[in-house]
C-alpha cells in the first residue's frame, strides 16, 4: 500500500531479533518501514523482511501475537517476503533433523547452525549476478544453508558450493545478513525486483 507520496511502505516483523538495521537501511534507500506487530500491521504493507534472530523464539512469538497464520496466508497470497539467516528456518517447509516448522512456505530443506557457532561467524565477498555485477560483502553469523531445493526453487548465490541464496516466486531467503553491512544494493534487490514486480502482477506461491 503506497501513501500518496509514492513511498512504498516495506514491514519489517519486529518480535525478536535484528530489526532495527533493516528498518535503518530501508529508511536509507527512501522507502517507509513498517514494524510489524500485530495482524493489522499486514494491511499496509507492499513487502515484508523477516529478520535473523532465534528462530525457535521467533516462531513462539509470531503465535503469541497472533501473527503465524495470518502472514503465512498473506505470503501465500502474493505477499513478498525476504527471510534473512532465522527468517530464512521460518520459511523453510524442511529443517534437517527438526521436526519443528515455522511458516512452512518455501520448498527448501535447510540445515541449521551449518557454519558452527557464534565464534565461527565469518565474512566474505561474492559476486551475485542476480544483484550486481561487483562483489557483495556477506555476513555468517551461525548461519543456516540450505541442502536441498525443489525445481520451482532458483539458486541465486551459493558460497563454497553451498547453498546460501534462494528465491521462489515472490519468496527470497539468505543465509546471510546484508544488514549489517552498508551496501544496500541487496535490499533494492528485493525492493526492485521482487516486491515492486510481485505487486505488479499479483504472483501467488504454487504449493
């Protein structure tokens, strides 16, 4: 939903977790966020991010607020949605060795705390051509990959052969955290190419 300027308002779900540095860089490329709290919150929003965090907590707030059944729904409508590292779990229909599911939406098996834990956190540059023709920094932080991924499911980067980027219709999810650098050009990644394009056509996610 655009306000009258223009702006497209970008939700940011802001239960737990490392929201703040994706409502500070959607302010930076001029768009509005949004904190998304409530079921209402859902109504004026062109797109949501799922941040990274505790995904088990995040999952048990998302129920405590009322919110996992609604924003699944609006997902399955069109909605489009960027899961980055705990958003990424939240998404995911498989998690290895975990009979738990979040939003179960997007047709990726992952494995969690792939990378090791907090201390083997690391950073590194890739070239995602998808985004940009230059390296992109990406941020680890005992991050999930995925390791397996049905045919309607695109890879769009993958670091060491491992799966770390993937989109499905109007679903994106990452590994990795673009937040916390300064580049910004991941964030008008989605922007641009997923949530205007999903908002021009209506894309809904076959399941």
């Amino acid at each position: 939903m655009q306000k009258e300027d223009g702006k497209m308002k970008i939700g940011v779900l802001s239960l737990q977790g490392g929201f703040i540095e994706h409502i500070n860089q959607i302010k930076l490329l001029g768009y509005e966020p949004i904190e998304v709290k409530k079921e209402s919150d859902l109504e004026v929003i062109d797109g949501i991010i799922l941040p990274g965090g505790e995904s088990t907590t995040m999952g048990k707030l998302l129920n405590v607020a009322g919110l996992m059944k609604p924003l699944k729904n609006k997902i399955l409508e069109g909605l489009p949605v960027w899961g980055t590292c705990a958003g990424m779990i939240l998404l995911a229909k498989d998690i290895e060795n975990d009979c738990r599911r979040h939003l179960g939406i997007m047709d990726i098996k992952i494995r969690r705390n792939a990378f090791g834990t907090q201390i083997d956190s690391f950073r590194t540059k890739k070239v995602i051509e998808e985004v940009s023709d230059a390296e992109i920094e990406l941020v680890f932080i005992r991050a999930p990959l995925v390791v397996e991924v049905k045919d309607n499911v695109e890879i769009i980067c993958r670091v060491n052969n491992n799966i770390v980027a993937v989109k499905q219709k109007n679903m994106l999810a990452t590994s990795f955290h673009p937040e916390l650098t300064e580049d910004l050009r991941f964030l008008n990644y989605f922007i641009e190419k997923i949530v205007k394009a999903s908002n021009s056509r209506g894309n809904l996610v076959a399941l």
